[in-house]
C-alpha cells in the first residue's frame, strides 16, 4: 500500500517530491548511458542561460523564481564544468553578465536532442484527462511503475535522434565510401551518367583541389552519409551536391542533419549562395530543400546533370 496515495491531498507536496527525486535520478542514468558529464538538477538554469545572450544573476532569478543561495550554488557547479563564463557590462563594472562558454554550447547541442525525447516522454505519460490533480498524480504514477523511465528515454533517443552521429571532413581513405554511397543513390533513382563517374571516381581532384569541401556522416564507427560543397564559378558560390545516405539508415534524418552542417559551414565560409540541383520527381527531398529555405530559381540550358529539371538557392 502506497502511503502518500492514501494521505490524498494532505501528501501532495511529500508525493511531488518523490516524484521529482525518481525523474532526476532516471534522467541522470540517461546522460550516464550516453557518457554526458551533466547534472539533471542543473537543468533550469543552465537552459535559462542558454536561451539568452547575456544574462544577470538577478534575472535568472526573476526568470525561474529560485532562491539566490540555489542559483549561486548551480552557477558555481556550471562554471567548474566550464559551462558558463562571466563578462563584465560594458556600463557598469559591477554588474556581471553570465553567459554559455565554448564547450556549454557544444553541450547544448548535444542535450538539446536528449531534452527534446524527455519531453515527449512525459507528454505522453501526462496526457489522459483526469478530474483532479490526485487522480492524475496517480495515472502518472501508474505510467512510471510500469517501466523504468530511464529505459524508455534510451530507447527513444537511440532510435529516433542517431546520437553520437557525427560529420567530419574529407580523407583519401574515405574516397571509395564516397563513390559507393552516390552510385548506390544514383542507380536507385536514375543512372550514373558520364559526368557523374569522373567526378565521384576523382573526388580529390575535381572537389578538394579546387577548393571544395566533402564531409561524411559516421554513426556507430560506420559511415552512413556524405555530401560535397563543391565551387562553381569564380564568384564564390557553391554547390551543394553528390549527397548520399545508405539504404539503411534512410529515414532516420541523417540527410537533414547533413544540409544544416553544410549550412552552418557555408555560412562560417562567408560563402553568399548555396545551389543544387535535383529532379522534381523526389518530391521528399525538393520538401527537405524548401524546408531548409532553398528556393527555385531558372535552370540553366545548359545544366551539368542531365536528369535536373529544377535548380534552387539558398541565399547566406
């Protein structure tokens, strides 16, 4: 017999933080599984941090109604980790700005996914109607003693986020990945046409000695991806081409995470315009393109691909 159900209302606040001690200690063995150094407590304020570009103590405070000994205490544990720097405002000396460092932003990158699982978790545990707040508290209950809710995240994280898939650049060695991936994509869709096999059979010199970038998506020591930033012209534009996922691990998002790399890279570059060319049949690719802001323009007369009927940019 469960005690605090029995006391009702009377043991609301002794059950809530029951409930709160057993998420904290599941949500820690999750970033355990994952081997991220971070601490579930830590959470509100290193998020509240993270949504701003500069932030003070005090309107941490106001933001998450905490006491100032609590964010004191979590400020010193995120800045040991080396997850936050101070920076003095430029007006008054004394008033410190609180912001994420290099590695606190590298770090929200990869618990944002984790978080994002998290929550859709919990909304699924949460979402039957009830007519009182004890009777939801004991439907959540229920749900969280049917299974270890720390297995449910792992498992949701490991099959829809590929986390630890990681997007590094080119190596000689990775040169017939490269070719392989693309002619398995181009047989599937299309045919492999002469221009197609010069340059994937010679990616070192038509892409990477003309200034060109190829990365690779490499998910559980397997490369599963690749993509090329190759330069057309002499006006600084690049195209985004010769991207391929294997047949295995298509649709799992590899290709989205793949064009948001090529995006933030381009704009690193200082790059105006990104181009592609596709055809207007794979309509699911065309969407990703216009998701990611492509746009269409006129395609020339003369295109390099014969099978292209549509060409788009993005414009950095």
């Amino acid at each position: 017999m469960d005690a605090l159900r029995v006391y009702g209302e009377l043991g609301l606040g002794s059950r809530l933080k029951r409930m709160s001690d057993y998420l904290m200690k599941e949500t820690q063995i999750v970033y355990d599984y994952f081997s991220i150094d971070f601490d579930p407590y830590l959470f509100p304020i290193f998020k509240t941090i993270s949504d701003k570009k500069g932030i003070t103590n005090s309107e941490i405070g106001n933001a998450l109604q905490f006491s100032q000994p609590a964010i004191t205490q979590a400020l010193h544990k995120l800045n040991a980790k080396g997850l936050i720097l101070y920076k003095n405002d430029k007006l008054d000396k004394r008033r410190k700005h609180i912001l994420l460092s290099k590695k606190g932003k590298s770090s929200i990158k990869i618990l944002k996914p984790i978080w994002m699982c998290i929550e859709e978790i919990l909304k699924e545990y949460t979402d039957e109607p009830s007519s009182s707040l004890i009777e939801h508290l004991n439907k959540f209950e229920n749900k969280l003693n049917s299974s270890r809710f720390s297995q449910r995240v792992i498992e949701k994280i490991k099959l829809e986020t590929n986390y630890g898939l990681r997007i590094i650049s080119y190596d000689n060695k990775y040169a017939k990945d490269f070719y392989n991936l693309n002619i398995e994509w181009l047989n599937s869709f299309f045919h492999v046409e002469a221009y197609d096999e010069e340059v994937l059979s010679k990616p070192q010199e038509y892409i990477i000695n003309k200034g060109g970038h190829i990365f690779f998506a490499i998910l559980n020591n397997q490369i599963v991806g690749t993509v090329a930033l190759m330069p057309i012209g002499n006006k600084g534009i690049f195209e985004l081409t010769k991207m391929a996922v294997t047949p295995k691990e298509r649709g799992k998002k590899i290709g989205q995470q793949i064009i948001q790399y090529c995006i933030d890279y381009a704009k690193s570059m200082g790059l105006p315009k990104l181009v592609l060319y596709s055809n207007k049949t794979l309509e699911n690719a065309v969407y990703l393109y216009r998701k990611y802001g492509f746009m269409e323009v006129p395609i020339e007369l003369d295109s390099p691909y014969l099978r292209s009927d549509i060409k788009m940019e993005l414009l950095l």
